[in-house]
C-alpha cells in the first residue's frame, strides 16, 4: 500500500514538473515573440524593400527604446521612448519644431520625399483628438498614424503604377480603388445594422459580380505581401482582366449609391449629408470611428454632393482614417475589441470573404 501511494505522489510531482517546465517554455517563446514584435513593428524593413524610402534614408538610433520595450511595456513603451527622444513630444504635447526635424534628418538630398511626410505627419496632427489624449501619449499617437498613412501612400503608389503598366490611366485608378477599399475595411461598423441586407438586394438589381471584386482585391494583397518582402520582378497584370475588374468597380459604385438610397443617404445622385451623420452616430460603433467618419462625411460632402464623386472621396478617406483610428487605440491603449482589421471579430473576417469591403458613408 506504501509502494502505491508513493508511486501516486511520483507521478503528481512529474506532472508538476511537467506542467511548470511547459509554462516556462511558454513565457519564454512570448517574450521572444514580444521581443521580435516590438522590433518589426518600428522597422523601416518593409517600406524599404518596396522602394517607397529614398536611396540615402536614414534609419533613426532606435536600438535604446527597443530595448526598452522589450523588456517592459512592449510596443507602447518603444514609442513613447522614440517619441520623447526624437523630440516629437516635450512637456507640453506635440513639439512640432521636433516633428519637422525629425522628418528632415532621415533623408538629406529627396525634398520630394521629404515633403510628402511632412505632410502625413501634418495629418495625423490635425487629426488628433487633443481632449481625449494626454499629452505624453500624443509622441505615439503621431508616430503611429504617421506609419500608418505611411504605408498607405506606398501602397497606393505601388498599384497606381502596377495599374497604370497594366491599364493605362484606368488601370492606374482600378489598382488604387481596390486598394483602397482593403485598407479602409475598419471603417464598415458606421454602416448600421441594415446594410448588408440593402446591399445585396441592390448587388442583385445592379448585377455587380462581387466574386471578381474580391479576387481583385485579394491580389492586391498577395501582390503587396510579396512587393514588401523585396520581390520587385512580379508580373503585371492582363490588361484584359484590369478592365474586366473596372466593369465591376462601376457597378459596385452603383450599388452603393442604390444602397445610399435606401437608406435616405441620397436622394437621386445628390447625397443627403444630414441623413449619412445621423445613421454614423445611430450605428454601434466605437465613438472614435464615429468622430472619424463624421470628420470623411463633412469633408467629402464640400468637395462634391454628387454620389459617384462622394462615394470615391469616402474610399480614399476611409483607409487613411483607419490608421488614424489605430493610432487613437494605440496611444489611448483601447483594449476594447474593434471591429474589422482595428481589432478584428472573427465573424466579421467571414462575411469579408463572402462579399467586398461594400463600405460608404
């Protein structure tokens, strides 16, 4: 009877022992991957291997703050080092004599280059919610909305010339619009609980194709994934299939202004402005995209009231004003799931692969 309970108290302790040698196994491969995380997120790697950096960029000293980051706060922390040693951020919030020179030092000869960041980064400061971020947090908000529109600039000019090789000036736009409607993807909660149901009721009158739509903006992705990983010789696209994916894209526009019908957003081919913030703010989501697809409504509504160029204007803004949105989560460290790629439901990721990314405003 002895021999038995000392065998049971053998294996308990093996089994301990097992289980206490798995949980550090498995703290060790986080701290790795954190590590790894915090180091690819503030790298420059992939924006270089698209070519979207100049010849004589210069890397920032950031091996201190990475550091930093890995060993404690993770991502937010880096930021919040860069932020303060780049002198992005002082005391008193933003210091945009710093942001200016910060810009300037990581390319001496490309003013071009130079100029276009200058111009994210006066974005991302317009649009930062000053009353809802402290200002020690700011440095990472303007870090990473700057990165984030970033990537958006190079990702549009990499398709505005794959396109324009492939289509013309047509092409040149067909590859940026699918763009587009990829990065702007978060921005669909504003569209309210009855837009999916309009949307396929007006996809089956226009006869929009949306399988094609969304094998077209699958490529994007793929041809992305691949162009940023430093692969530059991929084939261009068949002209034929660029304007078969065009064909599509106007018919899905017209879909989308069906659906603004539906829903009292335009009357005819004029947008009604009142009616698209009124169904934003009745919608269920996060209050900061709320603010943010107010901020795109307003301001495509001045530039045009007519649909088509409402609906396209809407596109554009919208994948900027994700990045926007995840900076305003990163920098306010929003822990609340948010739909689309801001946070991702998994059911949500379901219904994108069923049919495109049909969001307006």
């Amino acid at each position: 009877m002895a021999s038995v309970s000392r065998l049971v108290v053998l294996v308990l302790v093996l089994v301990l022992l097992a289980t206490a040698v798995s949980e550090a196994a498995r703290r060790r491969k986080y701290r790795r991957r954190r590590r790894q995380n915090v180091a690819k997120a503030v790298s420059f790697g992939r924006l270089q291997a698209a070519g979207c950096l100049p010849a004589d960029f210069q890397v920032p000293d950031m091996a201190e703050c990475v550091a930093a980051g890995q060993a404690s706060g993770g991502l937010r922390e880096t930021l919040r080092c860069l932020a303060e040693s780049l002198q992005i951020v002082n005391s008193m919030g933003l210091n945009e004599e710093g942001i200016r020179n910060f810009v300037m030092s990581l390319s001496e000869g490309d003013n071009d280059w130079r100029g276009v960041q200058l111009g994210l980064m006066e974005q991302c400061r317009r649009s930062m919610m000053n009353d809802t971020i402290p200002a020690p947090q700011q440095g990472i908000y303007m870090l990473t909305c700057w990165r984030g529109l970033a990537d958006v600039e190079c990702r549009r000019s990499t398709m505005e010339k794959l396109g324009a090789e492939a289509g013309g000036n047509q092409g040149s736009w067909t590859g940026q619009a699918l763009m587009f409607m990829d990065a702007g993807v978060c921005m669909k909660p504003v569209q309210g609980a009855y837009h999916g149901d309009f949307f396929m009721s007006c996809a089956n009158e226009t006869g929009v194709r949306l399988p094609a739509i969304d094998a077209g903006i699958r490529f994007v992705k793929r041809y992305m994934a691949v162009f940023e990983s430093g692969n530059n010789d991929q084939a261009t696209p068949d002209s034929t299939a660029v304007q078969s994916v065009d064909q599509q894209l106007a018919l899905f526009k017209a879909t989308v202004v069906c659906v603004m019908q539906m829903l009292g957003e335009a009357n005819g081919d004029q947008i009604n402005e009142d009616a698209m913030l009124s169904n934003v703010m009745s919608s269920q989501a996060p209050e900061v995209m709320k603010g943010v697809a107010q901020e795109i409504i307003t301001q495509c509504a001045l530039a045009d009231r007519s649909a088509d160029p409402f609906i396209e204007c809407w596109f554009i803004s919208a994948a900027s004003g994700c990045a926007r949105i995840k900076a305003h989560m990163m920098a306010t460290a929003d822990n609340t799931p948010a739909p689309g790629r801001c946070g991702g439901a998994r059911r949500r990721r379901k219904q994108r692969r069923r049919r495109p990314n049909n969001q307006e405003g």
